[in-house]
C-alpha cells in the first residue's frame, strides 16, 4: 500500500459514514492497486481500527463475486487463526461488507501505531547512524 498522505483520497467515499453500525470513518490512510486502509472508531470497543476495503473489478458475475467474497473470508479466518498464534501478526475483529451500492469487502483490523520500515531506514540516515542490516531488518 501506498505511505498515507495529506488529503489522501477517499475512493470509496464513506469518510464521515458509519459502517456495519459501529465504525466511525475518520480518514483514507493508504492505497494501493488491490485496497484502501480507513482509520475508523469502533463505537463498542472505543478504540480505533483500520478497515482494510478491498477493490473489485466492477464488471465480476454474481458467482465471481461470491467465491471472491469467500476467498477473502478465508483468508479473515486464516488471519484470526495466525493472530491467535502470533503477536507480531495483526488481529482482525471482523469481516463485512460495506453499507452502499457497490460491492467492497472489509476487514476490521486492530490499528497499531508505528513507523514504517522504510520510515525507520531514513530517520536512521538522517541522524547519521549505520544502516540497518538485513537480519535487523527481517527482525523489525
């Protein structure tokens, strides 16, 4: 995905909407070919999430969009039960739909607060300090 930026776009155009009843949309925080990451407020949990809304060729039949749907759905779970296992694996709180016309499959995620590996390689640079090797690197 994209590193967010100031006035990222809002493609699906639910900043400011409330889905599947308890996420508040606040902002767009990245994009890329497949998706956009949302930042949302979970009403129940008051806690922030990330939604992660997937892109969907619009011209898919009825039976396409169902076994993607599917596909995603198993990957939800694949991912609840990797969580589960690790903590250094992000951990979903739901799968859904959004609320409007278009088909657009999310996943609710925990939000994590952190820089990027990429962010961390150049703030090291900046301050003159040594690269980051690459078993250093894996580990982050």
């Amino acid at each position: 995905m994209a590193e967010p930026s100031e006035g990222q776009a809002d493609p699906f155009e639910i900043v400011g909407t409330v889905q599947a009843k308890v996420f508040h949309v606040e902002r767009a925080v990245a994009e890329g070919g497949f998706g956009v990451v949302y930042r949302a407020q979970h009403d129940v949990f008051r806690s922030p999430v990330a939604l992660k809304c997937l892109k969907l060729p619009d011209n898919l039949t009825k039976e396409q969009q169902s076994e993607f749907l599917e596909r995603f759905r198993s990957e939800a779970e694949l991912l609840f039960r990797l969580s589960a296992a690790l903590p250094e694996v992000v951990r979903p709180l739901q799968f859904g739909v959004l609320d409007g016309n278009r088909l657009v499959p999310f996943l609710a995620l925990e939000w994590l607060e952190g820089e990027t590996l990429d962010r961390y390689v150049q703030t090291r640079a900046r301050a003159g300090k040594p690269p980051v090797g690459v078993s250093h690197a894996l580990e982050l």
